[in-house]
C-alpha cells in the first residue's frame, strides 16, 4: 500500500499569498497517477490536478501541480477567500488507492 | 449532465443492516468504475472499494474488506454500499465517486453529494 504524507497539516496564511501544499509517498507513484483534491465544508470533493500536473477543466490557474516519483506539490498562486478549506492527494496507481491526510489552508 | 445522486441520511443502531445506494445518470454507467470513499472528522478521506459496473467486477482496500459489499444493479444505473451488522465506528460521511475515464486507473472527476450513517444506540 503507497502510504500519502501531507504537509504541513495547516497552513496560516492571508489572501494574495502564495501556498505551497506538498504530499510525499511511500514508494514511486508510476506514470504520475497523483491527483489533488479541494473539499469544501458541507461539500463533496472537487478534483483540481491528475496526473500530477494537469489542471482539472475548469479550474482556475492559480492552481498547479508538480513533481514526480516520490514528491508533489500543489501550488495556489495568490489564495482567494474561497482558497481557504482543506487539500487532499490521492494516488491512482494502484491498489489500494489511498489519500494523504489532508492539508487545511486557513487564514492567518 | 453527469450525476451521481446518493440515498439519504440514516440513523441505525448497532448490529443493524444497511445498505446505502448511488445513482448515476448522464453517462454510460457500466462503462465507468465506481468508488467509495468515507470522509471522518479528523480522519480524512478513505478509499473503501470500487466497482466496475459492467461486469460487476470489484476491488477492496484491505482496510475494509469483510466488512462492507460493494454491487451494483446496471438495470437501473445504481451502486450500493451495504453492511450487515452496522459499528458505532461505522459513523461517518460516505461518498460515491466515478472514475473519470474508463479504464481502471483514474481520478475521480464526479462525486455523490454524501450520505451521512449515524451508528448509535
């Protein structure tokens, strides 16, 4: 099983920041399988990246993702107030799929 | 439009059954896999199983296998997620979600609204 490491767990942060979210794995995420995740509270899960950097159709640009192997980041450019919830990555190379823990990014 | 809507919100007591359902709509259901995912508090989210539709062909985190069945009825485009006999540990948001291509590894592009299990006596 690839186990997800998030951290930090919260980020503080103030709108027009930068946020830097990273989730490291266990053993080598083939092919990228890396997605990200935002949850809203009240709300399902909305997919942002897959394949470790592609954005998700409709998702705005402040939103990226890099890395590869072992080591990925999700990047808000500048935080807008509804930015502040909570982040998960998830892998999709194998099985069982697994999420890290879960970053929350909330205001400073 | 694709759609997954999920069963409502249940109140059981331990050693209940129960069995809580996803309907999708707006794609070719037996073409897609199906998860599950359980969200609670403190816990985050995890990824319970999944279930290819077409073929009724599943898949299990260890985590969770024995404890819950995955199945799926494609004559009327539902998954379910079901116990027979419900733990206060059980008490949880649960989340159906779609693969977002066809194939067996994917993200998940579409999600249930939720279906939120209270186990208490």
């Amino acid at each position: 099983e690839i186990v997800l490491t998030q951290s930090p767990g919260t980020l503080s942060l103030s709108p027009g920041e930068r946020a830097t979210l990273s989730c490291r794995a266990s053993q080598s995420v083939t092919n990228n399988y890396l997605a990200w995740y935002q949850q809203k509270p009240g709300q399902a899960p909305r997919l942002l990246i897959y394949g470790a950097s592609r954005r998700e159709t409709g998702i705005p640009d402040r939103f990226s993702g890099s890395g590869s192997g072992t080591d990925f980041t999700l990047t808000i450019s500048r935080l807008e107030p509804e930015d502040f919830v909570v982040y998960y990555c998830q892998q999709y190379d194998n099985s069982p799929r697994t999420f890290g823990q879960g970053t929350k990014v909330e205001i400073k | 439009e694709v759609q997954l809507v999920q069963s409502g919100a249940e109140v059981k007591k331990p050693g209940e059954s129960l069995k809580i359902s996803c309907k999708g709509s707006g794609y070719s259901f037996t073409s897609y896999w199906i998860a599950w995912v359980r969200l609670m508090p403190e816990k985050g989210l995890e990824w319970m199983g999944m279930i290819y539709p077409g073929v009724s062909e599943t898949r299990y985190s260890p985590s969770f296998q024995g404890q819950v069945t995955i199945s799926a009825d494609e004559s009327i485009t539902t998954a379910y997620l079901q116990w027979s006999s419900l733990k206060a540990s059980d008490t949880a948001m649960y989340y159906c979600a779609r693969h977002s291509g066809t194939g067996y590894t994917y993200p998940f592009d579409y999600w249930g609204q939720g279906t939120l299990v209270t186990v208490s006596s």
